[in-house]
C-alpha cells in the first residue's frame, strides 16, 4: 500500500529524476519548473520588513491600498513611524493595526521620539512621561521592539553620558511594558565629543571619544539595544560590519538603507553586512528609502524589495 510518506518520496525521487535528465539532454520543462519552484519558495519565505516612513505622504492617499501592494511585493512586517498620542499618521493606533493585518502584514516596531532633543535634569520627568505613555500604547498594540531614531543633543562627554543615563530609565520603563527599547543612529553619532566640549567633531586626527560608542559603553545592555542604520553608519565613515562583529549582542535590528534604491549606489557591501548579522543570530531588519526622485515611493520599496528577494544572500 502506498502510504503518503512513500508517495512524497516517490515524488522528490521523481523531481530528482527529472533535474538528470536536465543535466544529460540539457531541457527539461518539468525539472525547470521544479527548480523555478523552489526558488520562489525561498523568496516567499523571506524575513523582509519595511519602515513606513519610507512611503511618505503616498501612503496616506490609501492606507489598505497601500498594504495589499505592499504585500503583494513581498514585504511581511511592518516598523510604524509617525506616533502621536495613540495615532499614526493621524489614524486611530488599533485601526491602522487592523489595515496593516487585514492585509496579511504584522507591525514588529516602530519609530518615537521624546517631545526633546536637550535632556537635562529639569526636563527628566516630562521624557519619562512620554516614554511611559508611548510604551502603554505600543503594548497595546502588540510590538516586539519599540525605537528611538532622533539623537539628542551630545556636544560634550558630559551631555552624552547623561544621554545614556536618560536612555537606561527609558529602558526600565519600556522595558517594564514589555517591550525592549533600542536606538537608531544617523550620521552625527558617529562623531566625537570630548569633556567640556561645546560641539560633536567629526576627523580621524579629531581628539576625543565617538559618540556611539560612548551610547554602546554607558548603556545597559539589559535595557538598551541599537538598530544599526547600515547607510548612516558609512555616512558616518564607519564600517557597520566590524560594528556587527564587536557588537554581536547589542545590534539586533538593522536598517537597510542605501543612497536610494537598495544595491544601486555600491556604497554598502549588503552580503557581508547579512552575513554577519546572520551569524551573530539576528534576523530582523528593515528597509528604508529616502532620496527618489525619478520615481514615486511606492515604486522606490519595490525596487528595493526586489533587490532583496534576488540576491541569494539574504534569507
Ligand atoms: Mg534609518
């Protein structure tokens, strides 16, 4: 009797028989399919994320529209940017959830900052506030990391240290929603401050201590991890996989950005950048577009999924 474990192995045997037969009289339209198969098996089940900011105002002309395309180029979780008091966008929190998931997409992060850039001891409360406020609606709304991409003022070692201390109480109260709390960096943290210093100064014979790596050393692990914003981080003349090397457990989450459409400007080595955040055991990421202009946004993230799904190096 022919059970259906027998049948499957009867059929991949078949399927083999056939990729043979590709190889011996070089056609075969069955084994070719087979192949084509498998191949768009491996792109369906790609991890790709996307940061809305990158669509602008056109995703806001129809946001469930908008989803189903996005959807349908293979995109599979969502990074919210746009918070404000319970709204994205201007659209109700749990209402813009429902058209995200109507459309088979999940919201795994989003994009807030505080109402501040300059952190002192007298405004400590009011970011506490905002974080406790934001952390409640964003565990509400079921996310899995919640991000803080504006940089605070840091123009001496002073004020960048007390940054951190304000990022580790962030941390807590975030944390204590649920929700771990992670930063995103642009260009400007990977500049240096010194003690006493009234600017950040970017130059290799530059004194003092970058940024960065000042927010990676003062903060606690347990309550801050970084979102490494991979074009930013060369912007910013570092490279982000010696990054990803020394900090294997502090960068989770990337964003994959290029000048604009992703793997067009040849400025970032993406298969070296995958492949260790692969290993370091991460698989989050997301992409963002900025800079377009000889097409609209939507066919800007595309372009940039379609990158993505091609090359063999990204699972
Ligand atoms: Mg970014």
């Amino acid at each position: 009797m022919i059970n259906r474990r027998n049948f499957l192995k009867g059929a991949s045997l078949f399927t083999l028989g056939g990729l043979v037969a590709c190889n011996s009289n070089g056609g075969n339209a069955v084994a070719e399919k087979a192949v084509a198969g498998a191949a768009s098996g491996v792109k369906a089940n790609k991890n790709i994320g996307l940061q809305i900011y990158s669509l602008g105002k056109e995703l806001y002309e129809d946001v469930p529209g908008g989803m189903k395309k996005l959807k349908e180029m293979g995109y599979k979780t969502l990074e919210l940017a746009g918070y404000k008091e319970g709204k994205i966008g201007g659209i109700d929190m749990m209402e813009f959830k429902k058209m995200v998931e109507d459309a088979g997409l999940v919201i795994t992060s989003s994009h807030v900052n505080p109402p501040t850039r300059e952190y002192t001891k007298s405004n400590l409360n009011e970011i506490k506030e905002y974080w406790k406020k934001t952390a409640d609606d964003h565990a509400k709304l079921g996310v899995k990391y919640l991000i803080q991409p504006g940089q605070p003022k840091t123009r001496s070692l002073e004020e960048t240290k007390y940054v951190c201390e304000v990022f580790n109480e962030a941390g807590k109260i975030v944390k204590a929603a649920g929700i771990p709390f992670g930063y995103h960096n642009h260009e400007m943290e990977f500049a240096k401050v010194v003690a006493g210093g009234t600017e950040s100064l970017f130059g290799r014979r530059q004194k003092g201590d970058v940024i960065y790596d000042i927010f990676l050393a003062e903060t606690d692990p347990s309550l801050v991890f970084f979102e490494m914003d991979v074009y930013w981080a060369v912007m910013g003349q570092v490279d982000p996989v010696e990054y990803l090397k020394k900090y294997a457990d502090r960068i989770k989450v990337l964003h994959i950005k290029d000048r604009a459409v992703l793997g067009q400007s040849g400025m970032l080595n993406f298969e070296q950048i995958f492949k260790q955040f692969y290993a370091n055991g991460h698989q989050d990421y997301f992409v963002e577009l900025e800079g377009i202009k000889d097409r609209t946004q939507f066919e800007g993230v595309k372009g940039c999924v379609d990158y993505l799904l091609n090359v063999p190096f990204v699972k």
